[in-house]
C-alpha cells in the first residue's frame, strides 16, 4: 500500500545532463524547475499524512475492510510501511498522540496469524531503547496482550515475535520488569525453553540472561522452576547460539551467591560436570576454523568450570581457551595512511610563528580493543535487541 519511490532515473538522468563538467553550470529555465519541483513534490510521503491513514485502516472492523476487499496480505504490507516509519523515534512517538498505538495493539488479537506477529514486530521498533514509547505502551495495557501471544498462541512463530516484543519493552523498563513478573512471565520463559523452535529457545534465552544480570534476587525464582536442568540440556543444543545462551544463563545463576542459587545449581552437580565435560571435549575436538568461531563458548565453558569449582578449566592446558592471535591488537590501518604527514609535519613546524597549539589536531583513528574474558558473560542489551528485531 506504500506510495511508488521517486522516479530516481529521470531525475539522474536529468542531473548529469545539466552538470556533466563539460560546461559550466547554467540556470535553470523556468520549466525545467517546475518539472523538477514537481517530480519531486509528487513523489514524496508526508509521513504524519500516512501513519493518519494507516490509523484510520487499523480503526476499521475487520468484516468491514474484508468486505470492501482488503486481505490480510494488504493488512500486513501495510504495517509493513508503518513499520519503516515508526523506525524514527519522533514517529515512534507520534503514533500514539494521532492515535495508531491502540488499535495497533488491538491488531495483536486479529484473527490471521501474520497479522498478529507482524504486529508484535512493529511494536519491537517502536519501543526498541525509546523509554518514551515503553512508558506509552505500558500505560496503553500493551504488555498484557503481548503476554498472552507469547505464552499461549497456538502460532510458534506469533509466540516468537511477541516475546521479542516483550523483551523489547522491559529492557530498562522497571515498571515494566515487575509487571512481567507479576504476570507469570517466568513461567512463560521456562515453557519457550521446552519448544522445539530453536530461534523461540534463543530469545527465551537472551531475555533470562537479561533479567538475571539485572535482577539477582530472580536466580532464585528461576531455580525454583526448574530453570537450570532446561539450561543444561540445551547447553548440549546443535545450535551454536542456543548453547551459548544456556550456558549464559548458568554462569549467572552460579554466581549469585546472595541467594544461594550457585549452591543449589552445585545440586545437579553430576549432570553440570558431565555437560562441562562433554563440551570441553567437543570443543578439544573441533577444527581450526570451529574453534574460532566459538570463542565465546570456549570462555563460557571456562568461566563456568572456574566458578563451580575454583579452578581453571582444563581448556587452559589444552591451550583452547584463547588460540594464537586472538589476543593480539587490532592491526594498525591508519599509520601508514597518517605518519608520514605527521611526521613532515614534526620535522617542520610552521614558519609563521604562530603557536602550535593553535594547530587543529589530525584525527586518530582507533581500533577496538580484543574483548576480555569478563565481557563474556556482560549483557550486551543491545546486541540481544538486534537478533530481537531481526528475529
């Protein structure tokens, strides 16, 4: 339902030809500026325009639209376009005060599947880090429905994206975080752990990673439900991403000493040692190029060994933990591009004698440092929110 873009090629076609550098620039005649206003005014989307008629289809009964021909494919094209809009926080929070927010989250509950998760994922963008949004949402009663998807809709992938929703909108969101508990929304996590649907499992996963960094006093609910056996059976997943994810989440739940929860995860003693095991030995086993991809589990696998039983995986002997050159610096790109002009610079200082602190400096261009083995086991909220939307 989206407008046509500009027609781009007539107006390249147009620009080279009146600024090809073979003759100097001339001014526009009268009737090449009205065609060019014209071609550009014709093409363009007032934003606010469009989320307003986008508001006004969502407002409308379904039986309604279906009777005047509009399919559910329709709908979803359209929600497709308001997702590209509300993709600016300004328009994110536009949304409500022309009145789109609400009957967007009565789309939650339409009765075509697509509808309901595409829904969920236009609700991701808008409240992804837009504290704002979160707040409008929350009052709006948004989390309740988004609740219900993600725990009981019989569509794995609307359970899916509700969840990547949720998790969007409780990320630092307080008020939020306590509603999702009051809600059961733990029970919820433990029973997406049970699915088959290895990209559900994986944002169960990143969500319970989130709320145990952020919340140690909730290591004990988790164990409570039963969290750390679901844990070590996925840490033995095929998927790469899912058995990082459990491990996360043990090594979380080991730590926590406040609670005692590192003592009760000691409980499944036998079966934590024999998974560490397991994967030490997988791990011993893979190849050049496995290895380097799984860093981050090697280190988890180390990290966890560590904390459960003070002292270093056998990961180190092996010389497994860190492979040769993974702690070496960046590569230095912008040296040669810089030094030599540095350098003559230095050499010769400015002949005016004026002061060389008058000199804007050149810019340094700087590599990222090699991740720590600390950084492992640090939310990376924004990185889980990515694989959210994309997911």
């Amino acid at each position: 339902m989206a407008k046509q873009g500009p027609n781009w090629d007539g107006l390249l076609k147009w620009s080279i030809a009146n600024s090809d550098g073979t003759r100097p620039p001339s001014n526009l005649s009268e009737e090449d500026r009205r065609w060019f206003m014209e071609a550009m005014q014709a093409q363009s989307v007032d934003v606010i325009k469009r989320m307003k008629e986008i508001t006004l289809v969502m407002q409308t009964p379904e039986q309604v639209l279906e009777a005047q021909g509009v399919t559910a494919s329709d709908i979803e094209d359209m929600l497709d376009e308001l997702q590209e809009h509300v993709e600016s926080i300004d328009m994110a929070n536009d949304l409500h005060s022309i009145g789109g927010l609400v009957p967007l989250l009565g789309y939650l509950k339409n009765t075509h599947a697509n509808i309901r998760a595409k829904a969920a994922e236009v609700l991701t963008t808008i409240v992804q880090n837009n504290p704002r949004s979160q707040q409008l949402v929350m009052e709006a009663n948004g989390l309740e429905p988004l609740l219900s998807n993600f725990a009981s809709d019989p569509d794995v992938t609307v359970r899916t994206k509700a969840l990547g929703a949720v998790s969007s909108l409780i990320r630092h969101n307080k008020p939020g975080i306590t509603a999702f508990r009051l809600a059961n929304g733990y029970a919820a996590l433990r029973d997406a752990l049970g699915s088959e649907s290895v990209r559900f499992q994986r944002k169960a996963l990143n969500l319970i990673q989130y709320l145990l960094h952020e919340n140690s006093s909730d290591c004990n609910i988790v164990c409570e439900l039963g969290f750390p056996r679901l844990m070590l059976h996925l840490a033995s997943s095929e998927d790469a991403d899912v058995r990082e994810g459990a491990l996360r989440g043990l090594l979380e739940l080991a730590r926590d000493k406040t609670n005692g929860t590192g003592d009760k995860l000691i409980e499944h003693d036998d079966k934590l040692r024999q998974l560490l095991e397991e994967r030490i030995n997988g791990i011993s086993l893979m190849s050049p190029e496995d290895l380097g991809a799984a860093r981050e589990e090697r280190q988890l696998v180390d990290s966890l060994w560590n904390t459960c039983y003070n002292e270093p995986s056998s990961l180190r002997e092996k010389g497994l933990l860190v492979l040769p050159g993974e702690d070496a610096p960046p590569p230095d790109v912008a040296s040669k591009h810089f030094e030599p002009p540095l350098r003559a610079w230095s050499a010769n200082p400015s002949s005016d004698g004026t002061s060389s602190a008058k000199t804007k400096a050149p810019p340094l261009l700087l590599g990222s440092a090699p991740p720590s083995q600390a950084a492992v086991v640090q939310d990376n909220s924004s990185a889980a929110e990515r694989e959210d939307a994309e997911h």
